[in-house]
C-alpha cells in the first residue's frame, strides 16, 4: 500500500492532502497565522491518525508564498522524508493552481505581499513565461485563477483546492525512483529589521 502526504504552507492557513493507493483519501486545512512551525507537525500526526510510519512519499508546495510558511513546509517534508528514506517531491504554487483551475490560457496568481501578486502565464497547463511580481491593477480584465482572483474577476482558488491539486499532479512522480532535489520558491527575499536596542547599540560609540 502507498501513502502520500502532501503539505501547502504556501498561504497563512495550512493545507494537507492524504493519497492511498494513488486515490486521494482526506484533506484539510488549519489556520497556521504566524505559527507553521508549531501547527505543522500536529496537524501531519492528526490527518495520518500519528502513523507517519505509513508514509511512502510526501509531496510539497514550493512557493512562492508565505516566506515563513515555505521555510517551514519545506523543511518539515524535508526532514520527515530523510527521516523515513522516502522519496519527496515539490510543485511551484503556481503550477498547483494550473492544475486545480484546469483552464486553457490564463495567469496564475498567489498573494505575495506588500500588495503584489505572483504572477505566471499558464497555456495548455504548462508555464508561458517566467514567475513575477504584478500589481493587482495589472491583472483586471484578464483570466485569473488562484488565491484572491475571485477578488479580480477570476477563479477563486483556496488552499485546500490547491494541495488536493497539487496532491494530484505529483502522484506519478512517485512511480519513478529517482532522487529529486526540492527547494522553496521565493519571489523576493524576506525584509529583516534589525531590532530598535541593536540599532542603538550600531549607533553607540565604541567604549
């Protein structure tokens, strides 16, 4: 029996899909906020009823999204399938959200802070053109699906749609034996502010 599990912190609520059998058997979403690192793992035990001995093969959400949540998602599927020597395999957000909208020609899109959206041509369910950053206002008028397109006019596509989606996509990969290296998609680097007493202490002279 095979048991693949799929994990999506690619937004602010976590997202988990269960295939047995190459049949897609449960899904869920949790609230993660700004707590993926502690809600990661008890929701995994909870959908896998705490077998995570049962798992064959894990499937990830790379990004872009959430730079905590993607840190956090990778890693965990990271470890958890060296842990268990399976295999593990990763799907670009975006090419999660081609898969669950199923349309011909349009632009995939995923909140990516400060206001933006990724942004990525899709025809025929394959990448047009590269990953970027795209102002809401650049996006009426033209068919969109993806998490907050229903917002513009197109096809909304949450989080629990998208790891089923992804969960989908990824199940032949898990025919093959081969190793895959998967890493996070990132749009852009995260900003990091340094701390009000370390700027202080930057600016206090020498003793």
């Amino acid at each position: 029996m095979t048991t693949i599990l799929a994990i999506d912190t690619a937004s602010n609520e976590i997202a988990l899909a269960v295939a047995v059998d190459g049949v897609i058997t449960s899904s869920a979403t949790i609230d993660g906020g700004h707590d993926h690192s502690r809600l990661l793992l008890p929701a995994i035990d909870a959908i896998l009823h705490r077998d995570r001995h049962a798992l064959t093969g894990i499937a990830v959400v790379r990004g872009p999204g959430s730079y905590a949540g993607l840190r956090v998602g990778v890693a965990t599927a990271q470890g958890l399938a060296l842990a268990a020597g399976i295999p593990l395999r990763g799907i670009s957000t975006l090419e999660a959200v081609a898969a669950a909208a199923g349309l011909p020609s349009f632009i995939a899109i995923h909140p990516a802070g400060r206001g933006e959206f990724a942004a990525q041509e899709f025809a025929d369910g394959e990448p047009a053109g590269p990953i970027r950053a795209v102002q809401p206002e650049a996006l009426r008028r033209v068919a969109l699906a993806g998490e907050g397109a229903g917002a513009l006019g197109g096809l909304e596509i949450g989080p629990e749609t998208r790891v089923r989606a992804a969960l989908g996509a990824l199940l032949p990969a898990f025919e093959t034996a081969s190793a895959e290296a998967v890493d996070a998609i990132y749009l852009r680097e995260p900003n990091i502010t340094v701390p009000r007493t370390s700027r202080e202490a930057l600016k206090s002279p020498a003793n």
